[in-house]
C-alpha cells in the first residue's frame, strides 16, 4: 500500500520502508509426485521460462535440495496475474512451491529457514508466505505482520502495452546510478527526512491505514503518462485514493463498494482489469509466525 525507497546500500540493493497488502488476484499452481525424478514445470503462459530461470521451478529445486527429497515433482502453473506489472505474482508462486514442496514430501523446515530461502529467491517472497498486511524492511524481505484492515473493493489496471523493468525503475530513482536524474527523483533517496518517516509510521498504524504513496510514481509517471493517466481515471471514478503498484506498470485504486469498483472497471474498455478486494492474513497466510 505504500512504497519508500530511502537510498542504495553498500551490498548494491535499496533500501525500503514498503507496506504489503494481499488481494484476491491470484494464480493456481499444482503440484504432483512423479516417478522419474527431477522437476518437470508446466505454464499456460508460453513467454514464461520452464527451467530455472523460473521462481516456481527454483522455489521446488531449494526445498527438494533442502530435504533431500529423491522423488520427481511435477508443477502446473496456471497464471492469472499479468507478468511484470508490479503485482507480486511470481513472488507469490514462489511462496506458495515452496510450503507446497514440503506438503507434497511431507517434509517440514524450521520457519526462519523456510523465511531466509524465500528472500533469497526474491524480495517479496517470505511477504507471501505470511499475507495480509505487512510492514517490509531493508530490501523489503524483512517482515513484521500489521493489524489488518477492514476489507476495501480494489480495482486494478494493467495497461497494454506498457511493461517496466524493476531494474530500470531503480535507475530513474537512484541518482548513484543515473547522473541525469532531476532534483525531485534525488530528495527519494533523502535519508535523513524525519516528515517522511513519521508519515511511514502513520501509515502503518493509523486505523484508516492512511493514504496510499509509491516514490517510483514521480520517475515512473514522467515517462509513461498514460500511467499518470490512469490514477486520474480511477480517482474521478470515485476510488477514494489511487497509486501505482510497485515499480509498475499496473496501477490499482481503493473504492467503497463492490458495484462502485464495477462500475469503474466500465471506464478502462482498452486495458486489463481485475476488480478484486483486500484479503486479511486468516485468508491467505502459508505459514503462521
């Protein structure tokens, strides 16, 4: 719900202050023992790697590795969340292989090491292992749990056409990185600013949740105004705020119904669009703390 980016590291990442927030949008993955050994994936996507350049095939190899599982597995991904959008879902796949796997072999992994795995194959991913609301630290693979928040209809946008790499996002955000970057993509990165921070915690503990903030939106907004476009649309539709999701490019907005979200959905004919709803921790959670 909200996405800080407070300057680069010395091991090279960024360092975050991020609020997750789980929605209804998902994938299905399926996983079978098999009698020849290794991992077998399948994808109804066929842009998507089936080997390990894939996060479902990598998250299955550690656990299998891990355990010292001798069978064969074989997973069938069905995708439903546009790829490269800013949404988590190949994230929230490699989540849900990893406590799959160790269903499937019966085989179970102490929590900070089924923890340490998933930020190793990304981010975000030990995020997805606990769901709902959720603070997220250093390069966002820290995890503290939040108290929910009551259920809000979202709408999210995924425009055609329109894809933005995670690397270039930081690129455009980071003036260590790009020596062309303007004066407002530099204060982003403004460690020592004590507004930002209260602001921060505001947000993650104030009842209303407060308002949504992305500081990819300024770089990312300059160079694909349709983006910017989008969060207008949604706002005039009524959705009480708007932001964009992650590095990009789907843009999401909160409304106060489930027919007010409907009928804003009607607004984007051209473009892909999901109206989903928040989703609380008992809703979703693949591991409990």
């Amino acid at each position: 719900m909200c996405l800080h980016v407070l300057g680069k590291r010395a091991d090279g990442y960024h360092e975050l202050r991020t609020v997750f927030q789980a929605i209804s949008l998902h994938d299905e993955l399926v996983l079978m023992r098999t009698r020849v050994r290794g991992i077998t994936l399948e994808t109804n996507d066929p842009a998507l790697p089936t080997n390990r350049e894939n996060l479902v095939y990598r998250a299955i190899a550690e656990v299998v590795k891990a355990v010292g599982y001798r069978g064969g597995i074989a997973a069938k991904l069905t995708k439903n969340t546009p790829v490269g959008r800013g949404l988590g879902g190949g994230s929230s796949d490699a989540a849900s292989a990893l406590v799959g796997t160790l269903k499937l072999t019966g085989e179970k992994l102490p929590l900070d090491e089924l923890i340490a795995m998933a930020a190793e194959l990304g981010a975000d991913v030990p995020f997805f292992l606990l769901g709902g609301r959720a603070l997220g630290v250093n390069r966002g693979d820290e995890i503290y749990p939040l108290p929910d928040q009551p259920k809000r209809p979202v709408v999210v946008v995924s425009p055609d056409g329109i894809s933005v790499a995670t690397r270039e996002a930081y690129q455009w955000i980071s003036p260590g990185i790009n020596p062309g970057i303007d004066a407002a993509e530099v204060s982003l990165t403004n460690r020592d600013n004590p507004r930002k921070l209260f602001k921060f915690c505001a947000l993650c503990w104030g009842r209303s949740g407060g308002p949504l903030e992305n500081d990819f939106e300024g770089p990312v907004f300059r160079r694909h105004p349709r983006l910017r476009e989008i969060r207008s649309l949604l706002l005039e539709q009524g959705a009480t705020d708007a932001a964009l999701a992650g590095s990009g490019s789907a843009v999401f907005g909160l409304f106060r119904s489930p027919a007010q979200a409907r009928r804003a959905a009607l607004a984007f004919p051209d473009d892909q669009v999901f109206v989903v709803e928040t989703l609380n921790r008992e809703d979703c959670a693949l591991v409990r703390p």
